[in-house]
C-alpha cells in the first residue's frame, strides 16, 4: 500500500455520524427490499407498516445528528440547517406512508417496492440538503427524480403513464441543463466545492459571463424541481396521473428539497453574487404567483388546481429566496415546514375521496360534503384556508414572515404581486370551501365519493395531526421559527 | 375582592365567551333539538352582555387611556404581543355588538330553518371575532381578528342567504380580502420604518403612537391602511358589495354586518389611521371628506332609486356610513364624537331597520315595496317601531340621529363650512327615501299583493325591538352620558394627531432646516 489509511481518512474527514440519517435510511430501504422478497401479495400492507416504523426511529436521528463540520472531504455538511429540511422530509414521507396503505389497496395496486421506493425518493432529498458540493447534489437529485419517475407511473393508467413519460422527458432535460450549469460552475472556480466557491467569490471578476451561464442554468434547473413557471408545465400532469400520495410527497418533499439546495447555494456559495441572480429570481417568482395562481381559477380537477396553488406557493417563497437574508431563509424553511402539514393534509382528504376507478377528483365531487361529512369537510376548509394564507392558521403566519422579509427589504413591489396573488388564489381555494358548504351535490354524483369513502384509522390520525399542526403552527410559530433562525444563523 | 377585580381579566374573557358558547353549541347539542340550541345560544349572549355591563360600571371617564389592559408576549422574536385595552371610543362599540347579539340571536328565532346550530355557532363566533378586533392594540393581533371576522360572515351569507347567496358571498371575501392584504403590508411598512428608526421592533400600537414615522413613509401607510377600512366603511367607490351582500344576507347577518361590521372600518380609522399617520391624515383629509360627501349625496340617491326594501336599507347605509367618514376626518373634537355617535347610532338604527324589514320579511317572503299599502292598518305596533326607526335614521331631534348628526355637521363646519352645506343636502335626500318609503309601505288603503296572512308583533319580535328602541330615545334625549364617556379618548386622538404630526415633521427634516419656522401651520390657520 502506497498510502497510508489513516492520512486518507484524515483528508477526506470520513464522518460517518455526518452521514447517519442518510445510512439509516438506506439500511431500512434494504431491510424492506429483503422482506419484500419473502412476502406474498395479499400480505403487501405489512412492508408499510416496517416502513413506517423505521421513519419514525429515524426522525428523531435525523433530528439531532448536527456537526457542522464539511465532512467526506467537504462533500456532505450535517449542519442544524439539513437537519430541519431532514425532519421535513421524513414527516412528509412518514405521511404518504400512512395513506399509501389504504390508498393502494382502493385502487388495488399494492406492490412492495413502492415504500422503498419512497425511501429511496427520501434519501435522495436529504442528500440534497446535506450537500455541500455541486457533484454530491446532482447525486442526490438524480436519485430523488428516479425514484418520483417510478412512483409517478406506478398507478399504470393512461393518465399515469402520460404523467410520468412528461415528468420523466421534461426532467431529464432539466438534469442535463442542471449537470450543463454545474461544468460551468466548476469552468470558472475550478471545484464543485460550496464552501471554495464562497472563499472565492470575493475574487472573481462581478462581469464574469460564464458565472452568469451558469447561474441561469442552474437556476432553470431548480426552476423544474419547484414547478416555477416556465418550467411548471409537468406538474399538473404529474400530480394528476400519480397515486395521490405521491403526489403529495412530491409537491412537499422535492419542492422543499430543492428550496434547501436554492438556500445553501444562493445564501452560501454565490451570496456574493446577490445582484446577479436577484434580479432573475425576482421575475421567476413574480411570473410563478401570477400563473401559478390564475391558472388554478380554471381548473376543474382537485388535484390539477392543487398542482397550481403548489406553483403559486413555489412563487411565495421564492420571495423569500430573493429577499435571501437570515430571516428570509428562515420564513422560507418555516415555510417549508408548514406546507408539509396543510398541503399533506389537503392530500390526505383528497386521497380519501377518490373513488376506486381514479375519480372523485373532481371539484363538483365535494359539492355538498358538508351537509354528509361535516368534520372532513371542516378540515378540508381549515387546510384551504390555511394554502390561502387566513389567520390564524399556519399558512398565514409563513406567508407573513415572508412578506415581512420582503418589506424589510424593501421589495415593495414583490410583496405587492404577492398579496395579488394570494388573492387571486382566495378565487379556487374559496370555490372550493363554497363547494362543500353552499352546494347541493349533483343529481348523478349523489352520495358516490362521500358514500365510497371509508375513514380509516390512518386516514383520521393524519388528518388529525396535519389539522391540529396547522393551526397550531399559526398559534404559536415561536419554537419552529426559532429552530429555523439558529439553523440559518450556521449556513 | 379588588384584587381579584384588578387581575381578573375580563376583556379576554369578554373576547372568547361566546366562541366558548359556540363550540359548546357545536359538540353538544345534536341539530334536531332546535328549542335547546336557540335557548343556549340565547343564554350566551346575555350572559356577555351582563359582562359587558361590568365595562361602563367601573369605566372612569376622566382617563383618556385604556383601561383593563392585558398585556402578554406572543411571538417575542417580533414583538409581537397580547395586548387588550378598551377605552372611550371601544367602550360604546363593545356595548353595542355585545347588545346587537342578543338582537341578532332573537331575531333568527324562526328566521333560520336549516343548520340551525351552526348558525348561532357563526353569530357567536362573530361576536368573538369583532370584539376581538375593538380591543385588540397590537396591530398583529388585530389583523388576526380583522380577518378571522370574515369567515362566519362569509358562511352566514354563503349558506342561509337568499338568491345570489354564492355570488354576494363571493363578492364580499374578496372586496374585504383584498383590502385587508394590503393594510397587513401597511402595517409591515410601518412595523420595519418604526424599527429602524427608533430601534424597537414592535406591532404594539401604543409605543408605535410614540414616535411616528416620516410623512413621506405615512403617505404610502396611509393609502395601505385606506384600502383595508374603506373596504370595510364601505366608502364610494368601493362600496359595491355591500347592497349585494346585505340584500342577500338573512335578517340576522345584515344586522351584525350593518352594526358591527361596517364599524370596524370607521373604527380602524379613528383609532389607527390618524394617530399613527396624522401628516397624511391631514394631507388626505379634504380628499376624504369629498369624497365622503360624494358617499352621503350618492347614496341617498341610489336609495331613491330602489324597490327592495332591504336595498334601501343597504345603500342608505353607504349615505350614513359617508357622514360617519365626514365626522372623523373632519379631524376636529366636533367631528370625532359626532363620527364616533353616528356609528353606534347607524349600529342602533340601521339594525332596527333590517331587522323590522326581516319580520315583515318572515310573514310574506316578499319585500317589494310595490307589494304592500297601508300596513298601518294591520299592523299598528310594527308600524309605530317602523316609524320611530325611520325618524331615528333621518335624524329627527329627540332621537338619536340627530345628535350624532349635529355634531358631525358642526365638526365638518369647523374644517370646511361648505362642505357642511353639502352634507346638508344628504340629510335631506335622506328624510325623503325614509319618508317616501314609511308612505308607500304603511300609509293608505290596506293593500297586501299575496296570500299570507299578515299578524301583528309577536312578544319575542316586541322585546327584540323595543331593545332597539329604548337606545334610539336613550341617546336622542340625554346624548351627554354617552358624550362624556367617549371625551377623554377623544382628546387624546386629537392631542396625538397635533404633537405626532410636529414630531413627524420634525423627525423628516434635518436639524439645520429645522431651525426655519415651519410653514404648513400657518397655512392651515389661514384658510
């Protein structure tokens, strides 16, 4: 041997605690893949069970595992910052499991690899966030794609497919942009590396043109993952053909993982170059309110018009990224951490009421509901108002901190489109609300979904935990917005 | 005894009573028992209505600031805080939506036929929420409550209303939503520029009353905070929700919307918009009284113009609301207690109206006015109330309009004599929509365009509105109780518009200019 071990590992700083939640994971998406082999179809539902299982023993590991040491050689930070978005993750995925059980077997496509699947989906958001190199990312954001293009079409229907093929094509573009983004990056300061990036962004030329290419790619790429406008046309189609858990695992956890990277990245390496990219996010996220918010008015379909809140919520807090100061970052992590809850739990109903054969999706499906189902119909408006931004549910207190941020900052006229939006989304997400509340159901569509709709345990306990933090998250954001200061506070 | 009385905090008890009543009424009474919800219901609104006796009992009207005040942290990082107090200009307002709840609760007796305890829960939750925004003084606080007070509004129209229930609905959301976003960015702006300026960050309104922020920042506060209350007054030209909604409301939502609701706008202004922002009160001022005065002639003409009984009512809400906006950016003492008379007056009186045209209503589902004559002569008890209402809306003297009206117009004099002449003009287009309707419905030949049978007040429907009307004579004829009880407050506003507006200034100009004699007193004495 030529070179000594113990110098190597000195080098390359092999921590493996910086790593631990990431190992975990991939220890439970084996565990399940093994049990997987040994189980017969109709015992499928118990691999959710372990799933579940192993999130929770993770979560509190993820939560805590904090060394704000680089470590693999600089590749992988385990700072309080990933451990936020970590949490964010599991919580998220912990709920997809949940309803994924019931909700398989309703439209009878129980397959085991779905839940590693998810874990793998899991593990490549938390390398995202933990990254602190442009490689180590593109890893974890390939693995985070794959894994959603498989679950996507997992539901093997015609709108699936088309969902999937459109997610799967438009993506891999958006990677190519993404990779193409990084060789520029790595052209102009000669390492992948965030930390040497931010060292050297001092002594850099500010007119740098390949600095400029690569800021534009790199942001369109992230553009895709959030579903910002121009880039948001596979979402609805996306949301719309995949199981609904997923859905609601992908509009939460690869939106929030793709705002952890925008936030190391932006506030970290290339804060430097504020003026550059401020003003290219700042029309991102104008546009991505506007359209996002408009585009909904018109649609027809549950999960479509959630598909574009999800947009015109990517365009929010894209004001925050803008903004990109500590308490910016925060209310984008708060953020973050209330969309989990309200957007999982409006999923969770909307899981609860489609039908066997995918429909039920429809808006006039829940015409009515509260005259049959008064509480899911109450928690139905409490998530809607809170997407809408109505005290005092969490949804209003995230849109005010980041609101504030961006008066703090004097982003006057971004905070004004923002308010334009948000009442331009009060249209659908009340039209909606008046459904359920103001409307006789349809002659045809009687009783259907509402009848056809049986509230299981976990259906009620999620929706009983998503409600509950909702409001309690816009009560008293105290403890999570401070968690989310003294996480940026690091970065 | 006084110790407990001093720590006992009776305002968030005020606050949270009745939403405490509604979800008891949501949990535990099951939908068909309709005699125990309305009586519970009915329990709970007297019962805070008795509490709010306590307010006026040990009230000292020599003490301008708050009384009764609860203070606690919320959000500390923010300075953000729970902040309750209730002085002479909430004092009255308290009183009033404490009372009108009562009304309100009796008035939908029979009214409602379905989710009948989900509406009583909304009044309650109502109540909760505009009481909320009266005596919250921490700007965060209020604008929870400010917002959170349109959804069982929303619902009240949007489910037991008449018609274009979905539509009025719809339309009033968004009017108030809109504003009331652009008033939480004024409220930002002025939260950021007090901090920066004096290094305390903090939504308290009563430090942020200390130090104003410069008159160039108040300009754009002020056209924020302009959007979010005009909303709510309405004021010409954004009252357009308001006939929808009022017309398609049932009788109890019309009258919490027309004797709360539209106060909380008037209400943000008095106590919000000129002490924090007193340059750009005065430099909007004219503005506003003209077009307070375009409200008040606008709208009587309009009222003219209608049909619908219910309609007259609701746009000659939008005249009396425009003679509340006169009084208070008459911004003199006159004008503030005749503003601040006129609201509880409209409150009184405009209630009394829906609620009169409510029962007639109830009888015959029609409320055409071409459908009836000479009511008079079939109902003598409904037409005495209805009667002693419409002299009170007109203002006659010995009741309560007159008082109120007097002041605003002796208040307008003071700052602009001819715009004085003008309001004129809206007091007596009002006697003629208000007489001509009284004329058309009530004197004649009996004459009744349908079958129904038309039976005289019943006890429930005597006592709902004698409530009414004992206030209208109360204050038409010893107006002095209810003028003391607002003074001291009153002159704070004024004292605080006078020293923030030269503080402002002062602040905005820099020490080697200050020394020059500032020009823009002189000027406003001089006309």
């Amino acid at each position: 041997m030529i070179f000594n071990n113990a110098a190597i590992m000195q080098t390359l700083n092999v921590n493996l605690n910086a790593v631990a939640p990431v190992a975990l994971m991939t220890v439970l998406a084996i565990v399940l893949m093994v049990i997987d082999f040994f189980l017969k179809r109709e015992n499928k539902f118990s691999l959710g069970i372990v799933t579940l299982i192993g999130l929770v023993l993770i979560l509190p590991v993820a939560a805590t595992t904090v060394d704000p040491a680089p470590a693999f050689g600089g590749m992988v930070i385990a700072d309080a910052y990933a451990a936020f978005f970590n949490v964010v993750f599991i919580i998220a995925a912990i709920f997809a499991v949940v309803i994924s059980n019931d909700y398989l077997r309703k439209i009878s496509s129980e397959r085991g690899e779905y839940y590693y699947i998810i874990i793998f989906a899991t593990i490549g958001m938390m390398v995202m966030a933990s990254a602190n190199d442009l490689v180590n990312l593109y890893v974890g954001l390939e693995l985070m794609s794959l894994s959603f293009y498989i679950l996507v079409a997992m539901r093997r229907s015609a709108t699936g497919a088309e969902g999937a093929l459109k997610y799967f094509i438009l993506g891999a573009f958006s990677s190519g942009i993404l990779l193409y983004g990084i060789t520029f990056t790595y052209g102009f300061a000669g390492t992948t590396n965030l930390t040497e990036i931010a060292r050297m962004g001092v002594n850099l030329s500010s007119a740098n043109h390949y600095l400029l290419i690569a800021i534009i790619m790199l942001v369109a790429g992230f553009a895709f993952k959030i579903a910002a406008f121009p880039f948001h046309l596979w979402s609805p189609d996306a949301y719309e053909g995949a199981p609904t858990p997923v859905t609601a695992l992908l509009s939460v956890g690869s939106k929030a993982a793709a705002f952890a990277f925008f936030l190391r990245f932006f506030g970290g390496a290339f804060h430097e170059f504020h003026a550059h990219w401020a003003g290219l996010l700042w029309i991102l996220s104008a546009a991505t309110m506007l359209v996002g918010a408009t585009v909904a008015i018109q649609q027809k379909n549950i999960v479509r018009m959630l598909a574009y809140s999800s947009i015109a919520h990517a365009g929010i807090i894209l004001i925050g990224v803008v903004v990109m100061n500590g308490f910016a970052s925060a209310g984008v992590m708060f953020y973050m951490f209330v969309y989990a809850f309200m957007n999982m739990g409006a999923f969770t109903v909307v899981a609860l009421m489609a039908r066997n054969d995918g429909t039920g999706k429809s808006i006039s499906d829940y015409k009515g509901l509260a005259g049959r189902r008064p509480v899911l119909a109450f928690v139905m408006a409490l998530f809607l108002l809170s997407l809408a931004g109505i005290p005092p549910t969490g949804g209003f207190t995230a849109k005010f901190f980041i609101l504030a941020s961006a008066i703090e900052a004097r982003y006057y006229w971004l905070a004004a489109i923002g308010v334009i939006s948000t009442v331009i989304s009060l249209f659908f997400y009340a039209k909606v609300i008046f459904y359920m509340y103001m409307k006789e159901p349809d002659a045809l569509d009687d009783m259907a979904p509402v009848t056809q709709a049986p509230s299981t345990l976990a259906y009620n306990i999620i929706i009983f935990i998503t409600a509950v933090s909702t409001m309690v998250l816009g009560l008293c954001p105290t403890p999570v917005m401070d968690m989310a200061i003294a996480a940026v506070s690091h970065l | 005894m006084h110790e407990i009385a001093a720590t006992f905090p009776i305002l968030s008890t005020l606050i949270f009573l009745p939403a405490v009543g509604a979800l008891l009424i949501i949990f535990f009474a099951r939908p068909e028992r309709r005699e125990l919800i309305r009586w519970s219901a009915l329990g709970f609104s007297l019962l805070e209505f008795v509490f709010s006796l306590y307010l006026p009992l040990t009230y000292d009207t020599a003490n301008p600031g708050l009384q009764w005040v609860e203070r606690g942290v919320w959000i500390k990082r923010f300075g953000i805080n729970y902040i309750l107090g209730v002085d002479g200009i909430t004092l009255l307002l308290v009183l009033l939506t404490t009372l009108v709840t009562i009304v309100c609760v009796l008035a939908s007796w029979n009214d409602i036929k379905v989710k009948f305890k989900w509406f009583m829960a909304m009044l309650l939750f109502t109540e909760t929420c505009s009481l909320g925004v009266f005596m919250s003084m921490d700007l965060f606080l209020f604008y929870i409550f400010w917002e959170a007070v349109l959804l069982p509004m929303v619902f009240i129209i949007g489910i037991w209303g008449g018609g274009r229930k979905l539509y009025s609905a719809i339309k009033f959301f968004i009017f108030t939503f809109v504003g009331s976003l652009f008033m939480l960015l004024g409220v930002l702006v002025l939260y950021f520029y007090h901090g920066a300026a004096t290094g305390v960050y903090t939504f308290d309104s009563t430090i942020l009353f200390q130090n104003p922020v410069i008159p160039a920042v108040q300009f754009w506060i002020f056209i924020a905070f302009f959007l979010g209350f005009a909303v709510k007054v309405p004021l010409f030209p954004l009252h357009t929700w308001l006939p929808d909604a009022h017309t398609e409301a049932p009788t109890a939502g019309s009258i919490v919307l027309a004797a709360v609701l539209l106060k909380l706008g008037t209400y943000g202004f008095l106590r919000f918009s000129l002490p924090l922002l007193p340059n750009a009160s005065m430099r909007f001022a004219p503005l506003l009284m003209v077009i307070s005065i375009i409200a008040i002639i606008y709208g009587a003409l309009v009222t003219i113009a209608q049909k619908d009984m219910k309609k007259v009512v609701a746009y000659s809400s939008v005249s009396h609301m425009g003679f509340v906006m006169l009084g208070i950016f008459a911004l003199n003492i006159d004008g503030f207690r005749g503003g601040l008379l006129q609201m509880i007056n409209h409150g009184v009186s405009t209630g009394a109206l829906f609620l009169l045209v409510g029962m007639i209503y109830e009888r015959t589902h029609t409320r055409n006015i071409g459908d009836y004559k000479g009511l008079m002569k079939t109902m003598p008890v409904f037409g005495a109330f209805f009667l002693i209402t419409v002299l009170s809306s007109m203002g006659l003297p010995s009741t309560n309009g007159f008082v109120g009206e007097l002041f605003i117009l002796i208040g307008a004099f003071q700052a602009y004599p001819l715009y004085a002449v003008f309001a004129v003009v809206g007091v007596l287009l009002g006697a003629v929509y208000l007489l001509w309707l009284f004329q058309r419905v009530f004197m004649g030949d009996f004459f009744y365009n349908g079958k129904h049978v038309l039976e005289d007040l019943c006890f429930r429907e005597i006592i709902t509105g004698a409530a009414l009307l004992i206030l209208i004579f109360w204050i038409g004829l010893c107006p002095k109780v209810f003028i003391k009880s607002m003074d001291a407050s009153l002159n704070e506003v004024v004292r605080l518009v006078d020293v923030n507006s030269k503080k402002a200034l002062a602040a905005a100009q820099p020490p080697v200019v200050a020394a020059v004699e500032p020009q823009a007193p002189a000027s406003r004495v001089g006309r």
